[in-house]
C-alpha cells in the first residue's frame, strides 16, 4: 500500500512539474511577444 501511495505522490510530482514547465514556457512566450511589439512601437515613434 506504501509504495502505491509513494508511486501516486511521485506521478503527481511529475505533472506539476510538466504543468510549471507549460507556466513558465507560456510566460516566456508572452514576454517575447511583449518585447516585440515594444520594440515595433519604439521603432514606429522613430520614424
């Protein structure tokens, strides 16, 4: 029974890892597209 608990616990771990990584991944996705459109507008001011 231990081990079935720890075997849960473990493939639980392992998703919330998965679902930070997906976080993370779409917070860097929406900084890139964040900085870009920055960028475009500063260069758009400058013309």
């Amino acid at each position: 029974m231990k081990k079935y608990i720890k075997d849960k616990l473990h493939s639980h771990g392992v998703m919330v890892k998965k679902l930070w990584a997906v976080c993370l991944i779409l917070i860097g996705i929406n900084n890139v597209i964040v900085g870009i459109s920055k960028y475009f507008k500063a260069d758009s001011d400058r013309k």
